[in-house]
C-alpha cells in the first residue's frame, strides 16, 4: 500500500490516484500533516501536493525525516531539504551547467548591492510558484530595493535574476521525468507581470501540451545528471529560451504539479514507475 502525501487540491491526483489501481498499487491520499496517520503502515509515502511547506519549512523538513525512518519517502529527505531552497541553484552553475545568473542576499545584507540589470525578478529562495516573486525594470531600482528589504527583514534569503524576456514570447518549458525517465513536458506562459503584484498571473496560469527541442531535452539529462543518488522517482526541470539556448529557472524535486491532465498516459507512467520501484525493494 502507497501514501500520497498531499495538502490541498491537485489536479494531478484525479488521474494519478485510477491510474496506481490500474496499475496494481493500492494508493490512499493523506494529509502529510495528519498526526493521526500511521506511515508505516505503508509501503511507500510520494510527495505531491504538500504546497504549503514554505510557511512551514523547519516542520516539512522534520516531518520528512520522521517518514523515512518508517517507510519509503520518495523523494527522500536529503533531496528535499537541497531542493527547497533555491540556493541549489548555485551549486549547478558551479557544475557548469547553464542555469539563469542569479545574485543571492542573506538576512543583514545590504540589498542596495543587486546587479544591475534592465529587467530582472526579486524572489525569496524558499517559494513555490511565483509567490512573493516580483518582476521590476531598472526604473523601478528603488521599489525592487525595498521588496527585497522587506523580505529579508522576514528572516528569508533573496534571490536576484535577470528576467529573459524570451519567456513572453515563447514560454516556458517544464520537462517532467519519472524514475529518470523523460515523460512529457508543457508550455507555461509567464505569470509576473511588469509592474503587478507579487505573483499576479496574467489572466491565470495558461498551460499547453509541448513538444521539447532536443537541445531542451539534453539540458534536461545534464541537469538530472548532477543530482546525487541516481534515478529520482520524479523530477521536473523548468527551462527558460535564451540567446545562449535553454537556461535552468528551477530544479522540482520536492512537490511539483506534473501536469498529467495536459499529457496523455503520462499517469499510467508514474503509476508504472512507482510500481517498479516498489518492486525493486
């Protein structure tokens, strides 16, 4: 028996859940919260939907290494606490692989000292989705100035990337794998608008189905590479278009939507790959 560990609503669960009977794995949907649950009583917990972690990181991260001490947790504990912050992101540059540039601040630095750039994008390291995440032009200095104040007065790193504004005309791609596995990627549009609040969605996210170049996919393999511990039993590697080719926005190892309303079979592969994992132990 396999635990989904979620919190709240997914879209995904609709055809992963029918998907896991199909393929032999009884799958219940709990909570990761929960204190009632008793997690060795399954074979294995997957992370899904546990999105709201970022208000409670220190908690998330505790109870992840709690559930790995009674059964599986995939993804575990070691590739959770590197992934929840976007401080990895650094860690893969230094690997040479081609990943946006990014400036970090930590709490008690100055955040006058930004680089300098037309357009750039002023988030927390530890988010999801674009909340708290901003986008300014070099006008707007000031304004950026005082967002990024304001969080690191939260006690929160900051993180400072030039916006490529490739992404307005071409979006996003999300390439989603399971157990190493290239499964399906989609097309995002972006969601920070010049000038709008943290975050706010032009009209909403926008999704489509994609068909990745083979230069997205061999960035994707590259980055998958880097990661410590062999084949994850998901992972999702969001590309932005660039001058100089496809660059690494993010790494989602920890919760990721992987988009399985927007790509056909792509449940019945997870279910599959679960099932071979829980097979191989």
């Amino acid at each position: 028996m396999t635990a989904i560990a979620s919190y709240g609503r997914d879209d995904d669960l609709a055809h992963l859940v029918p998907a896991c009977t199909e393929a032999g794995i009884t799958a219940e949907v709990r909570a990761w919260d929960d204190p009632t649950v008793s997690w060795a009583r399954y074979d294995a917990a997957v992370l899904r939907s546990t999105w709201d972690y970022i208000d409670r990181l220190p908690e998330f991260l505790a109870w992840c290494e709690t559930v790995a001490t009674k059964t599986r947790l995939w993804n575990p504990p070691a590739v959770v606490r590197w992934n929840t912050d976007k401080r990895y992101l650094g860690e893969l540059a230094a690997q040479g692989l081609p990943v946006i540039g990014r400036f970090y601040l930590a709490p008690g630095e100055d955040p006058a000292t930004m680089p300098d750039h037309d357009e750039f994008v002023v988030k927390p390291t530890v988010g999801a989705g674009s909340r708290d995440a901003r986008r300014f032009v070099r006008a707007e200095r000031d304004a950026a100035t005082a967002h990024a104040a304001a969080l690191l007065a939260e006690e929160r790193h900051v993180l400072v990337q030039p916006y490529l504004d490739g992404v307005d005309r071409l979006g996003e791609t999300a390439l989603v794998y399971f157990d190493g596995e290239f499964s399906h990627a989609i097309r995002k549009e972006p969601l920070l608008q010049r000038g709008g609040a943290p975050g706010a969605p032009a009209g909403g996210e926008r999704i489509q189905a994609r068909t990745p170049s083979a230069e997205e996919l061999a960035v994707g393999e590259r980055v998958l590479a880097a990661i410590p511990g062999g084949p994850l039993a998901y992972a999702r590697v969001d590309l932005l278009p660039s001058e100089d080719g496809p660059q690494l926005l993010e790494l989602e190892l920890t919760e990721p939507s992987v988009f399985l309303p927007w790509a056909p079979g792509a449940a019945a592969r997870f279910a599959l790959s679960l099932r071979r994992r829980l097979e191989s132990v």
